[in-house]
C-alpha cells in the first residue's frame, strides 16, 4: 500500500472501500466517497471549518425526535427530497406529477362523506375542491381514496394545534363517475420551522424560508400508482421560490373566489367561498412502471 499524499489520498481510500460484498453498498459507498473527497479537494476547509460543519451535524441530530426530523428538514432546503421523489416517481407525462410527502401526514384520517367538511371549528375562509379522478385513457376511477391534510386558514397543521382528534384533515372516495366534493377552508403560505440548525443557517442567506399556500393529497386506487401530492395556490407570493421546491406548474391551481350563495357540496353559503376545481391523473401500475425505465 502506497503511503498516503494529498494526491494519492482518495485513490487509497476508493481502493480500501472495494471491499465490499454487497454490489450495492459498494457503489453507494465508491460514489460517495468520490464526491466528498472532491467537496473537500473543491473548498479546501479550515480545521475550524470542518469542526463546525461537524458541530452543526451533531447539533442536527439531536434535535431529532419522534416529532421532530431537523436532518429531513435539511434533505428538503438543499432539494434533496425533491430529487430523490422524482428519480423515484418517473410516471407518463400525462398523469398528475408527485411530490414530497412532507412532516405533517397523520395517518388515519376520519372518514369524510362526499362533500364533508374536513375544516369543522377550523379558522379561514371556506373552499370548496372538486374534480374527478381518472386514469390516462379518461377512465373514471370509482372509490379512489384521497387522504388531505392542509393547514388551517392561520398557517397551522394539527401538530402544531393544542388540540385533541383531528384538525385538517380527512378521507373522501371518489363516486362512482370518478368525482369528489371536498369541503375545506384555503391554506395560508407558512414558514419551515427557524428555531434548528436549519433555520440557523437559512438566517444567513437570502432565501425564503416559505413554503406557498397548498394543499397536501395522497390519492390510491387498486391497480393504480400511488400519487402523493401537492395543489399550490396560484398567485401565491411564495410560488415561485418554494423553500422545498416541490412546485410543479400542473399543481399550480386557482382558488375562484365565490360570493355567498349555492356552494358545490349543494348547501347555501352565507359568506363568501373558494373553488377550486382538479381533475387527478393517474398511471396504471403497468404504466408507471414502464415511464420509470
Ligand atoms: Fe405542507
């Protein structure tokens, strides 16, 4: 073995990481290393430098907790997430595009009727979203199941509400045409949380910390590919530099402002509402499958 230089350094350490058994770690572990040797070769850090992105990962870490994810967060304002979503999400053009999940879905929503208002107590202006679901032929998909989950109209998820049961939140199905009638009130844009090591080092840059107003859909149906997803309001100060960058232009809807009267669910509006109207495309798991090759 070669003693090591400044040279010769990462072609010893690429040759000592051969040694692994599984074809896949080895190339995970080969790239990485590669690469961060070529961050380090690229900025050339200080020991200080170097002490603090390492204090700063530490710090990272234990900020985590079973409510608390400060290294996903992390993932999501360099574009990580985003890009890892969509090497893994490679679908026909046609059908709705996928996004980040993202850290507030609460599973098992309650179970909504058609037109139900999944926003009862909740404070904001009332919205009404319709549309249908259906596959890339136009075929309707009856009982699809769309699992919403928003802020409320002052920006907040129910994780961060003092409340008990759900808030903003709820399961429709699609009738038998493929359509669904959902009752809510309009999101609010809203900032990723500042008070971590994330926040600390977005506080010395110039880039939002804002995610625009949009509504988050998890839409399934047998036979289909799952579809995980976002509506952004357009015209929303915050759409075009979206601190998670998980806008796409087909998600980018209008939300119509109604005066009071007739609501799409049927019932009588005394204040005035939104609409706003979707259709969801998805791919047939067949279909999916085959765009991602
Ligand atoms: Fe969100």
């Amino acid at each position: 073995m070669p003693y090591v230089t400044e040279d010769n350094l990462t072609d010893v350490v690429m040759e000592r990481w051969k040694d692994i058994p599984d074809p896949r770690l080895r190339r995970i572990m080969q790239s990485l290393i590669r690469h961060l040797h070529g961050f380090v070769r690229d900025i050339e850090p200080t020991q200080a430098e170097w002490a603090a992105a390492i204090d700063w990962l530490t710090r990272t870490g234990k900020l985590c907790s079973e409510k608390r994810q400060e290294f996903v967060l992390a993932s999501d304002v360099l574009g990580v997430s985003m890009l890892v979503d969509t090497i893994n999400h490679r679908r026909p053009s046609a059908a709705t595009p996928n996004t980040v999940e993202g850290p507030f879905h609460v599973p098992n929503a309650p179970a909504m009727a058609d037109g139900g208002n999944m926003a009862q107590g909740a404070p904001g202006i009332p919205c009404f979203v319709t549309g249908k679901v259906h596959g890339l032929d136009g075929e309707p998909i009856a009982g699809a199941v769309l699992d919403l989950w928003q802020t409320d109209g002052e920006g907040l998820y129910e994780d961060q509400r003092d409340v008990k049961g759900p808030w903003m939140r709820g399961l429709y199905r699609t009738q038998a045409d493929g359509s669904y009638v959902i009752r809510t009130v309009a999101p609010i844009a809203y900032t990723i949380p500042m008070d971590g090591t994330v926040g600390e080092l977005m506080e010395r840059t110039d880039i939002s910390h804002m995610r625009p107003a949009h509504i988050h859909f998890a839409i399934s149906a047998p036979g289909y590919h799952g579809l995980v997803t976002h509506l952004f309001q357009r015209g929303d100060e915050y759409i075009e530099n979206d601190v998670v960058y998980a806008v796409k232009e087909p998600l980018i809807v209008d939300f119509v402002k109604r005066p009071p009267g007739k609501a799409p669910s049927g019932e009588m509006m005394a204040t005035p509402f939104y609409e706003v109207k979707y259709d969801f495309v998805l791919a047939k798991r067949v279909e999916a499958l085959a765009a991602a090759e």
